[in-house]
C-alpha cells in the first residue's frame, strides 16, 4: 500500500485561512474590549460627581454594598450624610432609595402610606418566617390584624398580665446576675437579655414559659432556630442567588429550611394544646375568663364563625408579636448597658435617680399615690408596710451586702415598680430614647412602592422598587440632631424635668402614620422596669478584648454579644 500524499499547497492555504481566522478573531476581540473598556469608563466617568455609590452595568451596586455588608448601616451613613436621599442600583434593573428626610419619611409613612406598603419583595423575602402576619402583610389582611391586635394591646387585661410578666422575668434576671456576678468572670448580657424578653414575651405570646432565663443558661432549640432564621432571611435582600438555592435546597436556604420546621413543630404544638385546654373548659366560653396571653385571645376569637383565623393564621400572629417584642427590646437593652459601660457619668445620674424615686416610694409621694390607684395593687401590701420593710432593707443592705440581703432588697425595690410608678422616672426614659435614637432596633424599614412618585425632596421613585428610610442614619444626622449627633446625651430630651416629644418623623424608631408601633408602649414598660433594676443594683464593665460590632441583619443585634463584668451595686 503506498503512503498517503498531502498536497502541501492545500496545506499551506488551510494554514494562510487558519492565521487570518487567528488574526482578524484577535482584532475583533481587541476592538471588542477597547470599546467595553471606553463603554465602561465613560459610566464610571458620569458617575464622578455622584454622591451616591456607584454602580456597574447589570450589576448596579451590588458589588460596593455586598463588600460593605457587614458595616452596612454605616456604609449608607457616609452618603447620607452628603445628600438626605440616595438611590442604590441594584441587579435586573432594580433599585433601592434610601432617604433621612423628615418630610420624605412622613410623606412615606403618612401623606402618601396607601403606595408604600411592605411590598411583594418585603413579603417573598420574609415569607417563611414571618409568613402572613401583621409585619408582613398589607391591604385587607394588615388593616384586619391591625385593628384587631390594637384592640387586645389596648385591653387593660393584657396591660395588667404584662406588668405582672415583666416585673417577674426583669427580678429573676436580677438574681441570675447576682449570682454570675459571685463567679468574677465576663457575662454575654445580650444573650441574657434575648433570654429575658424571649421567656417574657413567650409568656405573653403564647402563655408558657419557656425556662431559657437560668442560672445554667441552657439552650432551646426554638431559640436557635428563630435566630438563624432571622438572619437568613435578611441576607435575602443582597442575595440574587437565594431563590435558586431554595429549588435545590443548597446552602443558606436548606439551613432556613430545617429552622423552620423546628419553629412551626413548636409553634403549632402550642397552639393545639392550647386549643385542647380551651375546649375542656367550659370558662373558655367567656371572653372575661380566657387566659390572658396573646394566643388564647386570638384562638378564642378564631372561634367566631365569622373570623378567618386558622392555625397557619394563629402561628404567623404569634410569630410576629414574639419578633417585635423579643429581639427589638432584647437589642435595645443590649445597646443600653454597652453605652451605660462607656459613660459612667450617665449611669451615675440614673442611679441617683432611682435612689430618690425609692426614698419617695417610701414617703408615699404623688407617685406611691398614683400607683396605689392601680388595680395590682389589691393583692399587694400596704403602703405602710412596705416603705417600712423597704427602709430596713435597705439600710441592712449597706451595712451587711451579703448575698441573700441584696436579693432581699431587689425584690423589695422591684414591687415598686408599677405601671404607673415608673412614670416618674424621666431621665431613665431619656436614657432610653437615647439610645434608641443612635441604636435603634429597627435600624433600616423598606417599603415596595406601587406606582411611579416623587419624594417631597424631588427625588422620583420607579414603581415596583423600594424606598427605606434609615432610622439609623437619621439618628446620626447632623441637620435633626445637631453637631453632637453621634454622642450619647440622654439630656437632650429633657426638658423642665421631663421627656421633651419628637416628631415620630424624625425619631422614627416606632414607624409613624397608620404603621406606628402598637406595641411601643409595652415595650417600654419592659425596659424601663428592667433598666431601673439593674441600674438600682448593678454597674456593667466592659471586658477590652471583646469587640462590639452589629451584625447586618432585619434587627440591629451585636454580632458578637455583649461581654462585660457584673458588680453588685447597693
């Protein structure tokens, strides 16, 4: 057979072809990338004079904000404080503004509220959670739930129940402390606070309690859930991925999954127990007599032939109540101490405070007066008696701190506390409002928008975007708080020896308009009687090497606690 012969002409055009091919492919590419690089400078290039982050083709900010993710509060700050109002490109043509103008936020919040509602994204991202309950939901399913949890917050039934629920949770607290304070090491207070108020806000939810505010500090798997759950599904908003991830359960998503289902298996146990123990009892019938947690409130409503509350209905109520009252006072509480720890002074003035308030206690002052009025007070002792008991106490206090003496005298101090006494205590409120304006718990609240706008400030809004005003930055602002805005002075808000009022749009951490917090009433109850305990009893000393940050998610918790050393203070 002979050798196959190669026409070496036909080769050498085949290689001609193949090197022209290679050429002009290499300067088509080139001219390609030349443009894309002068495309791409140009956009940047528009963008110099731009006060708000900038952004890419496609990609919007998405780069600059995922990179500042952990610091995102104050990453929008350092814009916001160049111009009140910014807008953020995000992926798929999407953007989100985000303003500290007063008059943008009420026009948000009040004049224009029926185009700004959580929106369809809000929801999609929450869903699981929060699923269709009052913070997740808009129109008929929100003016329903809202009409109705107004009614029960405004009962003095439940008003009475917390009271008596706060008092007990923040005394117990109050010997933990005592107790951790004997061991002489550093103690997490965030993780005790989210002990506190997720074992009192249980009471009042959902009647049981949940014994996670102990001495052994023990874990429960709901309270774990809830958190990573929490948290997962904020990192949905900069995750354009999280939808795909939920398809095919990777990641994030399939960690979310199995939260929840340790939530709902609790969640609906309770409520089936609950509606046992309902229909066994024949009191049930009677609305004066139902128990006076949140649950069999709602569940003995469900019974309305006329109601549409389900069980799915019931878990989402309850859900979203246990949100709002445990992580948004839990947080608070947490900021509080950290900034009580870093001025004394303020702590000092506090406690001076609270001394004078318990020496008025016992000279029954207008304030004993008024408390004496409160129905809570049947079943308590005597005026007399107990400015007597607590006078004892207190002078055996400082002359014999011994162990059982302070504990003797903290829950002497804690059944002065009432609803109405602790009206009296302006500048321990003032303190509060303080650190809720640089702290606040809510620190970013998105709403959709539903049709094309423009902000009082000029700015245009696109429909199906989203708006946020920024409760944080807005309480850093230099224009609404003047050069000191990022100091800690609780004597701002005092004004003639009491709290001075600030428009709800400029101090905007209970929302404002028809959304305003329903609950802002309770949960300031909680904090004032647990604050006015622990600064009655305790001072709080930062331990150096433990740094405090917040941790980016729906609600401004520290993502590395709150470490500092307990000292009984008499």
């Amino acid at each position: 057979m002979e050798p196959l012969q190669i026409d070496s002409s036909n080769a050498s055009a085949a290689t001609e072809l193949s090197d022209t091919w290679r050429s002009e492919y290499f300067s088509t590419s080139s001219v390609v990338l030349c443009l894309l690089m002068v495309y791409l400078f140009i956009h940047r290039w528009s963008q110099r004079k731009l006060l708000a982050p900038k952004s890419w083709p496609l990609l919007g900010a998405s780069i600059e904000q995922f990179m500042n993710y952990d610091r995102l509060h104050d990453w929008l700050l350092e814009y916001l404080e160049k111009t009140d109002t910014i807008r953020v490109p995000m992926p798929f043509g999407h953007s989100y503004t985000y303003t500290t103008n007063p008059d943008n936020v009420e026009y948000i919040l009040k004049s224009n509220f029926s185009n700004f509602p959580k929106g369809h994204i809000f929801h999609e991202n929450m869903e699981e959670l929060l699923g269709d309950g009052i913070f997740n939901s808009d129109g008929d399913a929100w003016r329903q739930q809202r009409k109705t949890a107004s009614f029960e917050f405004a009962s003095k039934v439940l008003r009475d129940f917390s009271t008596v629920v706060f008092r007990e949770y923040a005394h117990k607290l109050a010997f933990i402390l005592v107790h951790l304070s004997q061991v002489q090491g550093p103690v997490d207070m965030q993780d005790i606070f989210m002990r506190l108020t997720l074992d009192s806000i249980c009471k009042i939810g959902f009647g049981v309690d949940m014994g996670t505010l102990s001495p052994v500090l023990p874990e429960v798997p709901f309270a774990k859930c809830f958190d990573q759950a929490n948290y997962i599904v904020t990192l949905r908003f900069i995750d354009p991925l999280w939808k795909i991830k939920r398809i095919f359960n990777l990641g994030q998503e399939a960690l979310l999954k199995k939260s929840i289902n340790v939530i709902d298996d609790f969640t609906y146990g309770v409520i089936r127990t609950r509606r046992e123990e309902m229909n066994t009892q024949e009191s049930a019938k009677s609305k004066d007599a139902v128990r006076p947690d949140i649950l069999s409130r709602f569940i003995m409503l469900s019974n309305d032939p006329e109601s549409n509350l389900n069980d799915k209905s019931l878990r989402d109520i309850v859900l979203n109540f246990v949100i709002a009252g445990r992580d948004t006072t839990a947080v608070t509480l947490s900021w509080f101490t950290f900034l009580l720890a870093k001025n004394t002074h303020v702590a000092d003035r506090i406690y001076e405070e609270l001394c004078a308030f318990e020496q008025e206690r016992k000279q029954a002052s207008s304030c004993a007066d008024k408390s004496n009025q409160h129905p809570s007070s049947a079943s308590a002792p005597s005026n007399g008696s107990l400015r007597s008991s607590s006078s004892d106490l207190a002078d055996t206090c400082s002359s014999h701190p011994d162990l059982a003496t302070i504990q003797a005298c903290i829950s002497a101090f804690s059944a002065l506390l009432s609803y109405d006494s602790i009206s009296c205590l302006p500048y321990l409120h003032a303190s509060i409002c303080e650190t809720l304006r640089l702290y606040p718990a809510v620190p970013e609240d998105p709403k959709g928008i539903l049709s094309d706008d423009v902000l009082p400030s000029g700015v245009a809004l696109k429909k199906g975007c989203m708006i946020t005003y920024s409760p944080y930055c807005m309480g850093r602002m230099k224009a609404l708080w003047g050069d000191d805005s990022k100091s800690f002075n609780p004597d701002r808000w005092i004004k003639d020896n009491s709290v001075q009022s600030v428009s709800p749009f400029k101090f905007a951490t209970f929302q404002a308009g028809p959304r305003i917090c329903i609950g802002k009433d309770s949960a300031f109850l909680q904090m004032k009687i647990t604050t006015a305990i622990l600064c009655r009893f305790f001072t709080f000393t930062l331990v150096e090497e433990a740094p405090i940050k917040y941790k980016t998610m729906a609600i401004l918790a520290m993502a590395h606690g709150l470490k500092v050393l307990v000292t009984p203070r008499l």
